[in-house]
C-alpha cells in the first residue's frame, strides 16, 4: 500500500518534528521540502528571499510540487507558505494526504520567538510585532490551511493518531 502524507502548516507548528517521527515509524522516506529547495537551488532560503525576493521562492516551490520525482510512499513536511499561493493547496490535495497541523497562535509566538533567525520573514521582528503578524498571517492562511483533509487541532497530535487517520482514507 502506497502512503503519501502531506504535513502542512505554519512556521514553527512542529511539522518536521512530527514528519521525522511518523516517516520514522512507518518505514517510509521523510521530505522536508525547504531543504530540498535549498539542496536543488544551492542555496538557503534566506538567501533566496534576500537576492531574489519573496515571488521568485514561491514559484520555486510550485515548481518543486510539480516535477519532484515523489516516492510511491513518503511523508512530504512542507513551508509554513507553500499552501498559500499559486493554487498549491489543490495541487499537494492531488498528491497525497494533507494534514493540517493547527496550533493556537499563543503557542506559535513562543516556539518562532526561539526559532525565527533563519526564517526570513519573522527574523527581524520582535515580539510585539510578532503576535501582530502571526494573527494576521493566520488569518489569511486559514483559509487555504484548512482545505486540508485532515485538521489536527490538538495540541497533543501524535504519529499514532495520524496512522489511524491514513487508514480510513485509501490514496
Ligand atoms: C515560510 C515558511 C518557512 C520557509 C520560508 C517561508 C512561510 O518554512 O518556507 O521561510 O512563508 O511561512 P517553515 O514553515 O518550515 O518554517
């Protein structure tokens, strides 16, 4: 059985971590698709953002779901933007299963207040500014987050209950 599982999300909502673990435990390979859009770009994204601009790293990532030579299975954690523009969202819905890794914004300011020097768009900001951008970020990116298959609104989501959400749908 093929298992595609798309992690999306924003910046800092534990993603990765969770994209690692469940990869980990259903044997199946893990794909951050920053790291992989740095590694095919020979470069770091912020680097992309400071020399091409904010425009040039979105295509970069629609082209990225479009010609990745995806696994039959696979955990794929994506850029907290990605679903956000260039109609992604429909696109990564094609590919696999999405889940949508909902986190209140409280706890979002906190774990990106320890985590935003390498995120170009939060680096520079502090934490006044940062609560402000997070809710307003949040509002605009809702709307494609929560075209999700799956919305995991819980603060404890774990591998396991993600498992048992892949085996009642059948992609
Ligand atoms: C971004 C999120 C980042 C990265 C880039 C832009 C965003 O990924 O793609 O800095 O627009 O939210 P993470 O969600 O892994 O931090």
């Amino acid at each position: 059985m093929s298992l595609k599982v798309i992690l999306i999300g924003f910046m800092a909502s534990g993603k990765s971590t969770l994209g690692k673990k469940l990869a980990n435990k259903l044997g199946i390979p893990f794909i951050d698709s920053d790291s992989k859009i740095e590694e095919l770009n020979s470069r770091f994204i912020s680097e992309i953002f400071e020399n091409d601009g904010e425009e040039v790293f979105r295509k970069m990532e629609t082209d990225f779901i479009l010609n990745y030579p995806f696994p039959d299975s696979f955990v794929l954690s994506t850029g907290g933007g990605m679903p956000c523009f260039n109609e992604n969202i429909s696109k990564l819905n094609e590919i696999g299963t999405t889940f949508y890794l909902k986190r209140p914004s409280k706890e979002l300011v906190n774990r990106l207040l320890n985590a935003k020097d390498q995120r170009p768009l939060v680096s520079s900001k502090t934490e006044d500014e940062l609560i402000l951008y997070i809710d307003q970020m949040l509002e605009i990116r809702s709307v494609y987050y929560e075209q999700a298959n799956f919305i995991l609104d819980r603060a404890d989501q774990t591998s396991d209950e993600i498992i048992e959400l892949l085996k009642s749908v059948n992609k």
